[in-house]
C-alpha cells in the first residue's frame, strides 16, 4: 500500500511530462516560444550547475521566512489581543477589515517609494501579504474557545497569565497551524510578484530577467522550482500539526 | 451546619431573538423567567439530584452554585458567604467532558494541585489517577480515551482538589447503557469514600433514585421546587425491590408529564 502513495504521482508526472514533449513537438510553434519539457529540464540542470538557481531560491526563501516571520510574531500576539479584549476590537477590526482586501500589490508603488530598491520594500509587502490572514485567523480562533476552558480555568483559580498561557494559547495552535498554511502560500505568491519590481535576484527576477532575454526555458525552470518549493513549504507547515499535544485538533472537529 | 443555601433565587434571562423591534425595551428583548423562587439547603456531605423536565434552568442552577452565573435575585451562600465567582472549593464537572484537550490525563489532574510542593503533588496525582483505574493512562490525551475514561479522569481532577463541593452536570450524559452504569457506581463510591456535598443535575429518574440521599424535582419553566425529599435508604439500592422508592418513581414520572410506565 505506501508504495502506492510514493510511486503513483510519480508516474503521473512522467506522462505529463512526454505528454509536454510531445504537445511542444507537433503545436508547430516556435521551441523559443513553447519550449519541450526535455529542453527545459536540460535548462534546469545548467541553472543548477551555475549556482544561478541557488542563489535566486535562497534570495527568494530569505524575504519570505523574514517579512512571513515578522507577520506571525506581530499578527499572532494583535490576533489574540484582539480576540480576548473587547475595546481592542471595536478600535481596530474596522482598519483591520479595510485594510485586509487590498491587494499587497497595490502597495508597491508606495514600499518603493518608502523602502528603496532591494531587500525591504520586498520584504514589507509579503509582511503585508501575511500579516492580515494572521490577525483575522488568530483572533478567531480565539473567539471560537469553547466557554467551557474558561469555566475550568476560574473554577480552578488560574491567573490572567495562566489563562494565557494554559487556554487561550493551547487552543488557539490547531487552527493557528492551518492559517500558517495558508498564509506561506500567500506570501510565496507574493514574493514573485515583488520579486519583479523592485530587486535584483529572487526567483521573481529570474523570470523577469529571463523574459527579457527571451528564455522561455528558464521562465519555466523558475516556475517549476516556485512549485516545489511552495510543496516543501506547505509539508513544513502541515508537519507543525503533528506535535502530539495538537492533535486532538485534528479529531475533535 | 448547612453548607449551601440557594435563598428567594430568580433567575431571568433576555430573549435576544426579539430584541430591536419597537417598544421602549426593545434594546432589551424579551424576559423570560426561567427560576422562580427557588430556596433550598444542602447540608454538608449530601448526595442530592435535581431532576427536571429539560430547559427547566436545572443546570443554570448548578452553574449559580458554582459561581458562573448570578442570580437575578435572591443570593446563593455557600458557609454564609455569598458567592461571588467560581472557587476552587466547589469543583465542577461538566457535562461534556471539561477536560483540557490538549493537556494529558497526568496535566489534567495536576491543575488543582499545581501550586503544591512536589514529593506530595506526584503523590496525589497519582492516588487519584489510580483511584479512577487509569493509571495505564495517565500519559494519554483526552481524545484517546472513552467516555466513560473521560468522566473518570475529570472526577480524578475534581477530587485531587479536595472541594467541599461537587457540581455535577448530566455526568452520566452520552454514555452508552454499561458504561453508564458503571460510571455511575464509580460516584456513588467517591461520595460514600469522601462525604462530601456532592450535586448532581440528571433527567435520569432511576439515577437519582438509586444514589440521591435526596432527591428534588423541578417543574418545567418558569422553574420551581415542586419535589423535595429525602430518601433514607442504604446503598447500593434495588429501587425494583423498594415498594416505596417504586411509588416515589411513579410519581415523579407522572409529575414530569409521563402517565404510563412500563
């Protein structure tokens, strides 16, 4: 049965891949244009060898673990805050909720302007990516703790402190987990976009840099890596959810 | 000496469904009487169940008691003082489990005795984890457990506090027909080993007849006192074998609305 698991995907993604090939040969376009899945592999390999891809991955993996990270230790903390007390609440879940639906994109002619050319205006719009789906999740996970845990935590004379750390805290890690899955992947979605404005390097300006010297190869080796690393990044994430002491997340919903 | 005195207790509660339409309470919504003039007195180490018809406010009682909710008005004392929020005293068991799911059974029962010093905090805990026989699971989380493991390992953590008070909510709730029977003897045991005042909300007659030392019913809402007595016999009890305990079971059926049982 596991090797079912393993084995199967891979022999979707070897037909995809000669179906590709072949789509590339008999399209009629131009192998500039729609390049075969062999020539782009070929591309991928001499991107390897001249550490050209490494170093993009690794520029791109740097802003996103530093502007999602940001996001996570200020929006987890805002998200509980404004969970719990209720004036925190009616002060900023309006500018929250406004401020939420702008794309961080719209933001990019303003973190150039504030931030410069380089790491930290790429930087401020993931943040900005991530930081909204934290503080909205966070804070309802913790409006969703079952009055019970509360009940037990003043039946048992726990201090503010105690609430926190023992209830609100323990409860909240099931979904905190899920909303970190789903907000890398914004923040890896982001990065490419903001990747292409305002840097140099990154797997965004890999496929910028590549458009414009027309290697359509290299375009899909770049989105090729973006997918798999974007796998890697969901599989950490998820691997979050499988601490014991998490688990009855997973089975009492 | 009496322990717990529920005196001239009302309890309201707003109906929000209605609220905002017209009126000058409108902000308010509809009150709806659920406890109406409710005295009682609990001595000191009675096993008392309170049945009613569901809905009648039995459980907001109990969560008076325990100091979760306020009456209206009228006051419930507890040694004289007036309860002013939840204490450590007067333990609660809830009806749905009340454990701490993320904590282990071992974490679960340590809570009431956390600021203990720690030969005699392993101690205890481990007495009450064997007391309930679920020493093989003292390191399991709630969700590995069954039901009636459940109710066990919360009974462990409200006895490990050594309350004057027990505050049981439906505890019986959700059991399968075995387990409930068992579970159900496990507390009859606990209350003859420690003597404490133990309460304990059911809709389970035969429940409340084979272990109550008194047994109250309340009539639908707005809820009063419509059965108080006490039941003078030893335990464990055959209510099938107790001619005056059959009586007292037909009447409370009939007083909750069921003429005909079988």
């Amino acid at each position: 049965m596991g090797y079912k698991k393993t084995v199967l995907p891979f022999i979707t993604l070897f037909f995809i891949l000669l179906l590709w090939e072949l789509v590339t040969r008999f399209s009629g376009w131009s192998r500039n244009v729609f390049p075969g899945s062999i020539a782009v592999l070929t591309s991928m390999g001499e991107l390897i060898a001249n550490g050209t891809l490494l170093k993009n991955t690794v520029a791109s993996l740097f802003r996103v673990s530093i502007g999602f990270s940001l996001a996570v230790v200020l929006g987890v903390p805002l998200g509980i805050i404004l969970g719990r007390v209720e004036i925190a609440k009616l002060l900023f879940n309006p500018l929250i909720q406004f401020l939420r639906p702008i794309s961080p994109l719209a933001w990019i002619p303003l973190a150039m302007l504030w931030f410069g050319i380089g790491d930290p205006p790429a930087i401020f719009l993931i943040f900005l990516a991530s930081f909204f789906p934290m503080v909205v999740s966070t804070s309802v996970a913790v409006e969703s703790i079952k009055p019970t845990y509360f009940q037990v935590a003043a039946n048992f004379n726990f201090t503010r402190i105690e609430v926190l750390t023992k209830i609100v805290i323990p409860a909240i890690i099931p979904q905190v987990i899920t909303a970190l899955r789903m907000t890398i992947a914004i923040a890896w979605l982001v990065v490419v976009a903001a990747e292409m404005i305002a840097v140099q390097s990154g797997l965004g300006y890999l496929i910028l840099d590549a458009r414009n010297a027309l290697r359509m190869d290299y375009v899909m080796v770049a989105m090729i890596v973006i997918g798999i690393i974007g796998l890697l990044l969901d599989f950490i994430m998820r691997s979050l959810g499988n601490i014991e002491s998490t688990a009855w997340g997973r089975l009492t919903k | 000496m009496s322990c717990i005195q529920v005196k001239n207790l009302k309890k309201s509660f707003i109906d929000r469904r209605r609220a905002g339409r017209g009126g000058e309470r409108a902000s308010l919504g509809n009150e709806i009487l659920v406890l109406d003039n409710i005295n009682l007195e609990f001595a000191e180490g009675e096993l008392v169940c309170i049945l009613g018809p569901s809905g009648c406010g039995k459980s907001t009682l109990l969560r008076m008691v325990a100091g979760f909710d306020f009456p209206t008005t009228g006051e419930v004392l507890i040694n004289d003082e007036p309860v002013t929020g939840s204490r450590s005293d007067s333990i609660f068991v809830f009806q749905h489990s009340g454990l701490l799911p993320w904590m282990t059974v071992w974490e679960n029962v340590e809570l009431g005795v956390r600021h203990i010093q720690d030969p005699e905090k392993t101690q205890t805990i481990q007495e009450y984890i064997a007391m309930v026989e679920l020493d093989r699971f003292e390191h399991h989380y709630p969700h590995q457990l069954s039901g009636g493991m459940l109710r066990r390992a919360e009974l462990a953590r409200a006895l490990a506090v050594n309350p004057n008070t027990l505050i049981m909510d439906e505890p019986f709730s959700g059991l399968d027909f075995l387990t409930h029977m068992k579970v159900r003897e496990e507390v009859v045991n606990m209350h003859e080993f420690i003597q404490k005042t133990t309460l304990v909300v059911t809709h389970d007659i035969d429940d409340a007849l084979i272990m109550g030392d008194r047994v109250i019913v309340m009539s639908g809402r707005p809820s009063q006192v419509k059965l108080d007595v006490k039941l003078p016999y030893g335990r464990p009890r055959d209510v099938l074998k107790t001619p005056e305990l059959m009586a007292l079971r037909d009447e409370i059926f009939f007083m909750l609305g069921v003429s005909y049982v079988v």
